[in-house]
C-alpha cells in the first residue's frame, strides 16, 4: 500500500502529537497528589486486621488531636481523608 503526501502528512501529525503526551506526561511526576487516576501505580495496598487496627486508629486519633492537618495524614498513611474524618 502506497502512501500519498496527505497521508505521510498526517502521520507526521500523529507521531508529534504522541511524543507530545509522552514529554507531558513524563513532567507530572509521579505524587499522591496527582489523583486517582495513578492510585495503583508503585503502590501496595495495605489491610490492617485485629490489634494492628486498633493500634492504628489510636496512633491516627492521637496524631489529630496533636492538630495534624487531615491532608498531611491521609498522605503519609495513604489512607482517605474521610476514613480519618469518620473515626469516632
């Protein structure tokens, strides 16, 4: 199959197009920060089960009435901040 000059013209398109996003997307970084469209990327999730979670709501319980911000927290024991919002 031949190409023509329009085709070769759009392709050229393409591939700016792509090395674009690549570029862009190697600039983000790769934070908490970024959402949760990167949420599984480099991370294990962690479930806490039995005493381990009891010692783990305390530590959290403890850390908020020291005034830690819920933000800070939440990153740093990547949880959601409506988790820490909802402890009792």
């Amino acid at each position: 199959m031949a190409l023509n000059s329009h085709d070769i013209s759009k392709l050229h398109r393409i591939v700016a197009l792509a090395e674009k996003l690549i570029a862009k997307g190697s600039n983000r970084g790769s934070g908490a920060g970024a959402g949760s469209a990167k949420k599984g990327k480099g991370r294990k999730r962690v479930r806490r089960t039995g005493k381990e979670l009891i010692r783990f709501r305390k530590m959290l319980k403890a850390e908020r009435k020291k005034g830690i911000p819920v933000a800070e927290l939440a990153r740093k024991h990547r949880v959601s901040s409506a988790y820490i919002y909802l402890l009792p």
